[in-house]
C-alpha cells in the first residue's frame, strides 16, 4: 500500500522584505468600552498596572516563580538560592516597584 506524506504548513507566513510583527490588539478600545475584569477599587490604576507592568498571567508567573525560590528555602534552610532563583526574585521585586510607581502616579493626579 503507498504511503502519502503530507508536507508541513509554513507556521508563519512572510511577504518579502517583512518580517515578524507583533502587535497587541485590545478591539475594547476601538469602540470606547472599559471592561472591568473584577471589583476593583480603582480600575483606573489596574488598566495602568495591566498596560504598563504586564497582564495578569505574566504579574502571577513572577509571583509564583519567586514564591517557588522562598518555598524550596523554606522547606530545606540549607538551600542555596540558584541563579534562576535570584532572578526570579529580582524579576518580582521590579514589578512590585512598577506596580507601587502606577499607584504612586496616578494618586498623585487625583
């Protein structure tokens, strides 16, 4: 019996002379709609947060990278902190101050 083999698709497609593009598209904006993805006290300050720090997927990772580190070392005292480990500590603590340097800002306007 023959065998077929199918060729694979390209993943990403090209024109001459391009090249990757990656563009954030937020269609909400286009329409003047604000959408509230929970209660929060200031939205304004969480939109901030969310545009300028990251989403809400890339603020969790960090917390749970640096949160894994504290874990390992809280559960063996003699574990010494991997390069990975003190970068995701690093990475968590420089969001923290974006996150407190939005708030700062934006009370400062009110």
């Amino acid at each position: 019996m023959p065998q077929f083999r199918l060729s694979p698709v390209p993943a990403t497609f090209q024109w001459p002379l391009s090249g990757d593009v990656t563009q954030t598209i937020n269609p909400w904006t286009w329409i003047g709609l604000n959408i509230n993805l929970g209660n929060s006290a200031e939205p304004e300050i969480e939109r901030r947060v969310l545009d300028e720090v990251g989403s809400y997927g890339r603020q969790l990772g960090r917390i749970g990278d640096a949160l894994g580190a504290l874990a390992r070392k809280a559960r063996d005292p003699a574990y010494a902190f991997t390069a990975e480990d003190e970068r995701a500590l690093t990475r968590l603590l420089v969001q923290l101050d974006d996150v407190d340097s939005v708030k700062k800002h934006m009370r400062k306007k009110t």
